[in-house]
C-alpha cells in the first residue's frame, strides 16, 4: 500500500494539482479562467487532502465566508468545498479522517464555530453531524401563464438594460441592503461578485450569454437588478426562448415586481427557469395562477454546528424561550451534554447545565433547525427528536422557526 500524508496545499502549482485531482472525481475538467478566478477567494492553508508523494489522492477544504442568520446577523463559517476521494482510495477511512482533521481546525480557529456545505450525494454527511436546514426551490413556467394578480403595484421607476462594470458599482450595495432579511445568505467579497457574473463559453454552453438589468427608483437611485441569461431556441411555430433567472434583489416591493414584470414580457421569451430560489419567493405569490408558476424542491445546504453553546448565541429566536437541550454528538464529543438556551428576539445566552433536559436531539438535527426552516415538531413526530418535557417541542419550534425560510447561499 502507498504511504500517504495529510497535509495542506502548499503553493500555487500544489494548487493547481489539487483542483485537477478534484475536478477528475467530479468527472468534469478544470477551466484556468475560473480557476484563476477562484484562487483570489481561496487560501491555501484552508486546502488540503492525502497526498500519495506523486498526486492527491484525497481533497478536501473550505472558504473564509460569513452566512446570516435568523435575526440579521452575519458570523463567521467555514463554507466546505472540494470534498473528494480519489476511486483508488475508495473504503480506506480518508474521508472520515479528512472531516475529523477539519472540524478540529475549525473548532481551533477563534471565531468559527459553524460549518456548512453542500452535498453531491446527501446520504454522505450526516454521520458527520450535517443536517439539512434548507430547501433549494427550482421555478419553471410559461411566461403567457404568468401574469400578475390584480393590485400588485409596480410603482414609477425604470429597468434598463446595463453592463457588468455598471452592476457592479451598485450591485454590491443592493445585495448588502437586503442580505440582513435573507438567513442562509453569505455575503460577498468583489472576488466572489466576480466570479458570479463572470462569463465564458463552458458557462455560456447551456444557457447563453449573461445579461444584467437595473432598476431605478424616479429620482434616479438605483434599487433593484436582475441577472439572468437568455437561451435562444426557435420551434416551427416561431420563437421559444427560455429564459434562465440567476438573481432578482430590490430595495422594496415595488422594484422587485416590476423586475420581474420586465423579465417576464422579454420578447421572443416563452418560459422561464430559476434556480437556487427560497421556497417562499415572493414571486410565487404575485402571479394570479399559483399553479402556473411550478416549484421542485431540491435539498440546500448542510449545517453543522462546531461548538453548540457558542453557535445557538449567535443567531435570534421568534419567541422568547428557556429550554435544555440534550445534544448527542458522536463525531465531535466535546459537544455531546446537556444546555440550558435562553433566548428570544433580542439575543441569547447558552451555558452547560446539570438540569433535567427538555429535549433530546443529535447534533445533525440540531444542525436542521438551525436556519429556522426545519421544525422541531415535525422532527419529534418523526421519531428523531426526543420530547422529554410535554409542550416542549412546541415551544422549541416556535423559538427555532423563523418567518423567512433560509434560503441557499450562492455555491462553493
């Protein structure tokens, strides 16, 4: 057997290994545009994997990000990436070494003590601690069917048409203004603006070329935009263009649905197709016919949480609560205990406790109903969470709920 060492990416060629390593597990080949893209938001010391002395043979890392959570708040976490084992080294125990190493790293860094990702196969990172706590909504439907319901006010301002560099100047603080209502959001950095309106023909290959458009408000501000790539298509009875909706942001009602209504009356457009929406996209409740707008559930992102009495102070709660949770945790010990959480809207405090517990809850679950859009309840009626103290789940549900679902952040 070769000897492997775990160990992180060294310099930019190691980098360049690294990804080539990943990118073949994945079954796809590595653009240098975007990789030169990418490497401006990744560090290096955050990369790692097995080496075999020649290749990697295993990968794994993840990106300095901040999420926000129920209430506002934008906390540091590692945003997992580049999560591989080479078919080689496949039933060896590298990936179960590689997710110890990294959430011991995690829990050694200062200010993070929240993990998320996405899975390319959701089965895989729940003995790891990693619940599901949000859904990722794909909208689909023709744009004849879908108009608007009566009263819906579109409001005096404008939607132009406008370039990258344009966007970017006012972009950023659109998605700033807005971030703060969004759980599950992470902000972001000009790198990562960057390589979300980057464009080349891999990116171009399934849904055209990318187009951007501003709203602005009658006294000229800007308020709101769209970005979103035309796909070209003609049938025998004339044009059939989809068209694919990457982001809608506005400042207020009004900008939002007149973007919408803008991309919706595009000429030679027939349908439309948006990915990574919440579940409860505004846009669903202003077409007349709710059925004209379809919605396939897909899972979003995972969250684990690194050290639980320092994780549940940071986000806020919909109703005050005081409540002790009995958390297992097999993979990371130091979290398995009981914890007395008193919290409501205006913050929250969590401290080891030797009382009687409320409920009993694996750090997966836990890790669930985080963002605030997996219920408690639903999780007690399930079987997976223990309620120990009648009414207790209820009233843990309604504090860990939240009125906006968490939606995706952009993808890492």
């Amino acid at each position: 057997m070769v000897d492997l060492t775990l160990r992180t990416v060294r310099d930019d060629e190691d980098y360049a290994a690294f990804t080539a390593a990943l990118y073949s597990v994945f079954l796809e080949d590595p653009q240098p545009d975007e990789l030169e893209l990418a490497r401006k938001f990744t560090d290096l010391d955050r990369m790692f994997g097995f080496h075999d002395g020649t290749r990697w043979a295993a990968t794994v890392g993840d990106f300095r990000k901040q999420v926000c959570l129920p209430g506002g708040a934008l906390v540091p976490v590692a945003a997992v990436t580049s999560v591989t084992v080479s078919p080689a080294y496949r039933r060896r125990g590298l990936l179960t070494q590689m997710m110890r190493h990294q959430l011991d790293t995690v829990r050694a860094r200062a200010d993070e003590s929240l993990a998320m990702l996405f899975a390319s196969e959701s089965m895989i990172y729940g003995r790891f601690g990693y619940g599901m706590a949000s859904q990722n909504s794909v909208l689909t439907g023709q744009v004849r069917d879908l108009d608007f319901r009566p009263g819906v006010e579109l409001g005096a301002g404008t939607v132009t048409e406008t370039d990258a560099a344009t966007l970017l100047a006012h972009g950023p603080a659109i998605f700033d203004h807005v971030l703060p209502g969004l759980p599950g959001r992470m902000s972001r950095t000009r790198p990562w603006w960057d390589d979300l309106i980057y464009d080349n023909e891999e990116r171009r290959k399934d849904s055209g070329r990318i187009r951007f458009v501003l709203h602005h408000e009658p006294d000229g501000s800007p308020s709101g935009y769209a970005i979103y790539r035309p796909k070209s298509a003609w049938s025998s009875i004339g044009p059939n263009a989809e068209l694919h909706i990457e982001e809608v942001r506005a400042t207020n009602p009004r900008a939002y649905a007149r973007l919408w209504r803008f991309l919706l009356e595009m000429d030679l457009v027939r349908s439309i197709r948006v990915d990574g929406a919440a579940v409860d996209e505004p846009l669903r409740h202003l077409v007349a016919d709710p059925r004209a707008l379809q919605c396939q559930l897909q899972d979003g992102v995972f969250v684990r949480l690194v050290e639980v009495d320092r994780a549940l102070t940071l986000r806020r709660y919909a109703a005050p609560i005081d409540i002790v949770l009995d958390v297992r945790d097999e993979f990371c010990p130091w979290n398995t205990g009981r914890y007395r959480l008193h919290a409501d809207t205006d913050g929250a405090e969590c401290e080891t406790t030797t009382a009687s517990a409320d409920l009993a809850i694996s750090a997966r679950d836990l890790g669930a109903v985080y963002l605030g859009g997996v219920s408690l309840t639903q999780l007690v009626t399930a079987g997976l969470v223990g309620e120990l103290t009648p009414g207790s789940a209820h009233r843990g549900a309604v504090a860990f709920g939240w009125p906006v679902a968490p939606a995706i952040p952009d993808h890492f």
